[in-house]
C-alpha cells in the first residue's frame, strides 16, 4: 500500500485544485449493496464543487445518490527504486474526497456541470461541438459533490532508505512516468476536409505538471 | 461517468489478467465506518490471486480485512472527441475485483505476495536489492484477494456519435494518451560508481500497450 505518513498530507486548497485540475479522470467509490465498488469516470470542478455524471440507469450512479461516496483522483509520477524491499514506493499526487452526492435539479446547474466535466477532458470543445439534446438531458444525471472533505497526499523525491543501507552498493533512485499526448487520430467517417481545431493541436503534450 | 455498454464487458480471463499486469498502481475501495474510501496503492497477480499490502497500524488495511473490498486498476488509453458533447468518451481498459480479502499468514505466501507486488511495480529489483527484515516483515500485513469475482471493461476506437451528426463540419477523433518512462534520476546518496542496472536501463518505454 502507497506509504502515506503525516508529512504527505496536505490541507492546503491550491494544492487541492491544482491535483484536480491536472486530472481526467477520478475512481469513484460507491456503495451498492452494502460492498464498495470502484468506478472510473470523468469528472469536473467549479470553485469547491466536484461535478460528476452518469446515465440515469446507471446502478452505480444510483448508488450514488443514496449513500456516502468517495472520489481519488491520482498521478503517478514515477517509481521510486530503494536499496531495500521494503522502501520501494511510489511518486504520486492523490486528492480523495467524500461526503455525500447530491443530484443537481436546477437546469442551469446542470449544464455548467456538464460543460465542467467535458471541458476537464477535452478542454475547448464544449463551445465547438453540438450541444446536449433535451433528450440526452434527461438520461443523464448529474452530481455534485462539496470539496470540503477533502485529502490531498503527496510524495515526490529519492528513496528514503534506512541509514544503514546507503552504503549498500546498489543502485537507487526514481524512474519518472510521465502522459503524453499522440498525434490526433482522425474519425474514419471524417467529413472531408475538417481540419484538426487549433485547441486540440495546441493541447499541451504532458498531462502530468 | 464513463459509459459501459453491455459491448464494453468483457469475461475472458486472458483479457483480466493482461490488464492487470500491465498495471502499476490500482484503487483500492474499502469501508471506513461504513463509507467508501478510495486509496491508490500498489498490486501484484499471481495465477489467480491479487496481492495487496499496507502497514499493520493503517486503518484503511484493517478495514480491508473486515468488510467486502473492490480493486479497480484503470489504464486511459485516449480521450475520444465526438461531435456532440454527450458523446465525448474516453478509450480505456479497466479491471475490477471484489470481494472479500484474507490475510495471509503463511510465511511463504507472505514474501511470494510481496515479491509479486514489488516486481508488478519495479521489475527485476526483488532478487536484487536487500530483502525484507524480520521487524519490517512484523510491520507489514500481506492481503489476498481472488479473481474470481471481476469483470474488465474496454472501450478502443472512434467516436459513436449520431448518425445525423456526422454530417457536422466538426472534426472527430481520438486523442491517445501514452505513459512513458523518462531517464532514470539517481538518488544524491547514490554510493560513487554505481551504474544504473540493465534491468532499469531495459525497461519498456511504453507502459500502456
């Protein structure tokens, strides 16, 4: 299990933000019948509020509603190689929030949701692309979820390995991971002539800084 | 929330465990005073068995123990850009395990589980680097968790937008996203004279394939 001591919790809400607004997706943990289930998903963030969103025949997004939710968003930066076993971990960025969902009903509301968790995905093309029908309106629900419980952890550097094992004549240090974006991969059924929008080129290669 | 048509399930065991081996890091949804918590951490497959491990003293991990579990490892594999805002998706490959995880108190499966989970995350480091403690194996409780109950979910390809909409000037596509290993970064406590090894040096470039 990712080692979490007190010295990689963070309570600050830039670091918060910033941990979500790097992401693209979250793992939303719900409870459906009694066990956990955990779920990727996209999701958005307007100020201190977490949107996400589901077809309103999800079970998960059912579950949702009517019991306590978890949602991580996590990065890994890399792998930290220690001279022990036991110290091998990993750098990463996490934000956990929890509490209770609840389902957004006001219409204005929704959409500014809905355009919260495209834009996290695909940031440019909500303003682009055919809007929501009513009726894809009405099979989709959308959540909402305070950031007020919320836990960011991080852990970034070498190993911490243990003061006697430096001497070891091992190799030790951190292999860095980091998300990059390919070329555009056109739709085979593309118009002719579309070009690729300048937002999708311009989108920045690393996900992860 | 990432739409999963019955199209996206998939039940083949070959399909499970290729997700998980191509893995690093997976989340780990347990109960905390009956709530969900998400936790990233890492993992490790041997035949059909998940490892899992985590200090004594964490309550996440005791909860492991007393209620149903759910393991999801996810690998984002593009972001699918549509002509409609509702069909904007994204290409992934996710597992997920559930039920309930045991303690393992055999000595023996206790460092085959830890070894599965250090070589799941930093190959060929094991057999390598100082193995476990006595005191650091007293501090660390080992879970099992079957593959018995999991399903895997793939999403690949084009947009499916509406016919109606492919008429739209709108340019559709994937955007794929690849995870990449960057140089190796030495420990400045890294002992003088010691090269990186073959087995960090060989690694992969690509993660996600």
């Amino acid at each position: 299990m990712i080692k979490r001591g007190k010295k990689r919790a963070r309570t600050d809400r830039a670091d918060l933000h910033a941990v979500l607004d790097a992401g693209l997706i979250c793992h939303l943990g719900v409870l459906v019948d009694g066990s956990p289930r955990v779920i990727p998903t996209g999701y958005g963030r307007i100020g201190e509020t977490l949107y996400l969103h589901g077809s309103t025949g999800a079970a998960s997004l059912r579950a949702a509603y009517a019991s306590p939710v978890c949602v991580t968003v996590t990065h890994l930066d890399g792998v930290v190689l220690a001279r022990s076993a036991f110290h091998h971990s990993v750098n990463y960025r996490s934000a956990m929030i929890y509490g209770f969902a609840r389902e957004v009903e006001d219409d204005g509301e929704r959409l500014d949701g809905l355009r919260a968790i495209t834009e996290q995905l695909a940031p440019g093309q909500w303003d682009v692309v055919r809007p929501p029908s009513g009726k894809e309106l009405a099979a989709t629900a959308v959540l909402a979820l305070s950031l007020e419980e919320a836990s960011v952890k991080i852990r970034q550097g070498p190993p911490s390995d243990d003061e006697e094992d430096y001497a070891l004549p091992l190799w030790a240090g951190v292999l860095p991971l980091r998300s990059t974006w390919g070329a555009p991969e056109p739709d085979p059924r593309l118009a002719p002539g579309v070009p690729v929008p300048e937002h999708v080129l311009r989108r920045p290669n690393a996900v992860r800084d």
